[in-house]
C-alpha cells in the first residue's frame, strides 16, 4: 500500500511513451518504482476520490495493490479514509483444526453468521462503496453460505472478495473455484511449516491451474490469485528460514502476521522472531507482505532497514475495519477485544454510524461518489 502527496519533494509521475527502450528524462535509477500498478493493458483499473480527506484511492482488484494520491497544496500524505476501504468479515467462529496458537479461539462448536444478517451486510457494503472484503473465521469454506454471500458481495458492487482458508479440497471442483474467486478474488491459504507450502503448490498445479504473478495481471485462463499466510513465532529460527526457502523456490507469495496474544494465543509461548528482517533479507526472498499488526511491532526496524513509510501503516481502523458477523459487532481489528466494539445487529444505512474512524457527517457526499474507470476520470 502505497499513499502521498503529488506535490511532495521527491514523487515523479512519469509519462510518455513505451515504444522504445528510452528511458524517461527523469527516471532515477535509486529512486523508489511502484510498478505493481499497470497503466496499460488491464481495464479494471479503479479509481474513487474521498471528499472529506481530499486524496484519491486507484485501486488494481486484479493484485490487490492500491495508491492513494492528494492533490493538496499541503502536501499531505493521505492517513486514514471516510469510509473503510477494506473490511475483514468474520462469517463463522466454526473450525476443526484446533491450532493451538489460533487468535481467535474458533472450535467445532462455534457458530454461524446467520444467513439474513450477511445478505443484508452485503447490500450495505454495496451501499457504502467498499471496494474490498476479505472474509475469515474460524474456517469461512465451512459456512452453508458461503458461496450465496460472495456472489452477493460481488452483486452489490464489492470489487473484490477474498477469504482465508485451511482447505484446498474446492479446488478440484471448476465451479466452486469460479463461484469462489471469480475474476478479481484471492485465497490466502494458512501454513505453519514449509509442508503446508507444498500441499498448497500440489493441490493448485495437480488441479490444472497456476498460481499467479504477485502483479496480478495475467492472460492465463488458469492463473489464480492464491498467497500463503504464516503467524510469525510459530517456528523456529532454523525452521521459518526453511519455510522462506520453500516459498522461494515454489513462487509463493508470503503475508507475514505478527503474533496476537488473544483466544488461544494468550497460552501460547511463541518462538522469538526479533530478527525476522534480517533473515528475509539474508534470505532472497522478496514476495512477502505483513500486516498492520506486524508491521507496529517493528516499525522501527522497519524503517532502519530501508522499507519505505509509505509502503506500511501501524495504526489499525485507518482504511479498513472488521465486522463480526457472527456476533455482530463492528470494530476496528479482528483482535479488538468483543466487549470494547460496537453493535452492529441492525444493518444501517451507512457503515460510518458505527466506525470511530468516520466521518458521519460526510457520508451521503461520500456514498454519492461511484467507482469509475481510470480512463474516464478528467483529473488524471
């Protein structure tokens, strides 16, 4: 994730023509290039502008990418939105695998979201013009439905629905992985050692597909968006590099999520990870992301080790939010504590009513705002 101001000392946006191997007269070789974001060849390329804090979001649903730019004479990088531009939904607190160091504490004997209140959530993030949902659990493939609440999602206007899973057996079945992902979806598929690497790889590849580039754009039928997740601290040093050498010679790419001492997390004594940047860097492998989580944890060492502040954000309840459809409550992450977030068993009309982080009084000039092609905006 990417956000600044244009007018920022050190920000260029090249133009011209790719005809030639020319290069542009003031590209830096040095400097920071943010080629996740095609300009030519993909015509899902999104844009939205938020009023209330005056910056504009393009948004790729293709690989997810997004950059926020401000036009403000201030000069000031864009820090949080009007409404959620990504909301994390829990749809079930129901799960067989019993990880011992599971966050959230999901069992088999937890519940389902009911199937009223997720056809009503998802007109009301069509409403709202959110432009990304990733659904979670417990284990969201075991919810009856699941297939009924993407497709829903997807009607109302969400550009893209991904979800987090511990199953891969859906992938035999086309029309489940067409009902699953469609166009623009991704599946994040968790692991705690290099051997859920290849079962992940196995299950993709024996099943026809690929997995593909973390650019996203592809012309390959058979290309699926698919990452591996890992909760750092659940190996040790010796084995997180093996899973990192795993992950690079199958191409797959990682989200690295810091440890959460919350459900079962809280009895769970995780290995040390403090010297997790170095070893990624020492490694060669460079297909990772962290989450927000992480990435307060040591946004120190972060930064010492040259990562960009623009590439990363600490605070939770930014951009984003997480709704606990199952209890439903809405918060600003999926580990806030329950008793600290907010009820959400009547669906609004707006999603701001409820959000610490937005603005109510803004909300019918921001709702008004639909999502455009890039190529039809008059700014750019």
């Amino acid at each position: 994730m990417h956000g600044f101001g244009v007018g920022n000392d050190g920000v260029k946006i090249l133009g011209g023509n790719d005809n030639d191997d020319t290069s542009h007269p003031l590209y830096d070789s040095d400097a920071e290039v943010l080629s996740n974001m095609p300009t030519e060849g993909s015509n899902r390329l999104l844009a939205k502008k938020d009023d209330v804090f005056n910056y504009w979001m393009l948004y790729n649903p293709e690989s997810g990418a997004k950059l926020r730019l401000s036009f403000s004479e201030k000069k000031e990088t864009p820090t949080r939105s009007s409404i959620p531009e990504l909301i994390d939904i829990k749809v079930t607190d129901y799960c067989e695998m019993g990880c011992k160091f599971c966050y959230m504490g999901s069992t088999k004997k937890g519940r389902h979201a009911s199937w009223k209140y997720l056809s009503g959530l998802a007109q009301l993030l069509g409403q709202s013009k959110v432009a990304e949902c990733a659904l979670g659990g417990g284990e969201p493939l075991s919810h009856p439905d699941i297939f009924n609440f993407i497709s829903c999602l997807r009607s109302a206007g969400v550009k893209a629905v991904n979800f987090t899973t511990r199953q891969l057996d859906w992938l035999s079945d086309p029309q489940s992985v067409q009902k699953l992902l469609g166009e623009n979806g991704c599946f994040a598929y968790s692991v705690d050692d290099e051997k859920g690497l290849d079962r992940l790889h196995k299950a993709i590849t024996e099943n026809g597909y690929t997995i593909r580039h973390p650019s996203g754009y592809s012309r390959d039928e058979k290309a699926i968006r698919a990452t591996a997740q890992y909760v750092m601290g659940v190996l040790p040093e010796d084995k997180f590099k093996q899973l990192l050498e795993k992950a690079k010679e199958l191409e797959i790419s990682l989200t690295f999520l810091g440890f959460k001492h919350t459900g079962r997390g809280v009895h769970f004594k995780p290995h040390d990870y403090s010297n997790w940047i170095q070893i990624l860097k020492d490694s060669g492998y460079w297909h990772a992301r962290i989450d927000t989580a992480l990435a307060k944890e040591f946004e120190k060492e972060l930064l010492e080790a040259d990562v960009s502040a623009t590439t990363f954000h600490t605070d939770e309840g930014r951009f984003s939010c997480w709704i606990d459809a199952v209890n439903q409550k809405i918060g600003v992450s999926s580990y806030t504590d329950l008793d600290k977030m907010k009820p959400l068993d009547k669906i609004p009309d707006t999603l701001n009513q409820y959000a610490d982080n937005f603005d109510p009084d803004a909300a019918k000039k921001y709702l008004s705002t639909k999502f455009m092609s890039l190529t039809s905006l008059p700014l750019l």
